[in-house]
C-alpha cells in the first residue's frame, strides 16, 4: 500500500499529505459504509467512496486541520477495530488486513508486542 501512495503523491494524482495511516481510515470508513448499507442500499457505497477519491486527489487539496496519525497511533486503533469488525460483510476481518496488506489475525498479535 505504500508504494502505491507514494507512486500516486509522485505522478501528482494523489494530494502529497496523505499517509498510509489516512488510507488506513479512508478504506475503514469505506468499509463502515458497505456494512451499514448492503441491506436497504447495496451499491450506495460506490458513492461514499467516490466522494472520498475526489477528495484524495491532489487538485482538491486544501490544507488540513491536523497532522495525520502516527503509525503507532493508527496501530492501535485497527488493534480495536477487530473487536468492533463482525457480521456478515466482514467475517471477522477488519481494514488492517485491507491496508497494511496482511493477515489481520498476525497484525494484531504483532501490534501489541
């Protein structure tokens, strides 16, 4: 996943403060979205993640309010996300396995030594 930011921040196509800890939430929030609506609006998600590339892109870039997360603080969050990541669109799995590009289940045991 950091390659391909740091490929994007380099063609110019993706906004240059973006961090793998921001996609980390960016593809949780997207994923939140396809729980919460694939019952009454399946597809709806394709629009929230839409909305969320736009914003992604350097051209729309305005200066943020805060600093991004560090790695260590993002860790902690996706640590506790597995607790809050059940049901039938996840199965258990939650956005670390997704972004950081690895099992979840090792992530999170290797998060907390």
């Amino acid at each position: 996943m950091l390659r391909i930011i740091e490929r994007a921040q380099e063609a110019g196509a993706l906004r240059g403060d973006v961090t793998i800890a921001d996609m980390s939430f960016v593809i949780w929030g997207v994923a939140a979205t396809v729980r919460a609506t694939y019952g009454t609006a399946p597809g709806s998600w394709r629009r929230h993640l839409a909305l969320t590339l736009d914003g992604l892109r350097s051209a729309a870039a305005h200066e943020l309010p805060v600093p991004p997360m560090s790695i260590p603080q993002a860790r902690t969050l996706m640590n506790e996300c597995r607790q809050a990541s059940s049901g039938p669109m996840t199965e258990g799995r939650c956005a670390c396995s997704l972004t950081w590009g690895i099992d979840a289940q090792r992530h999170h045991r290797n998060s907390t030594r």
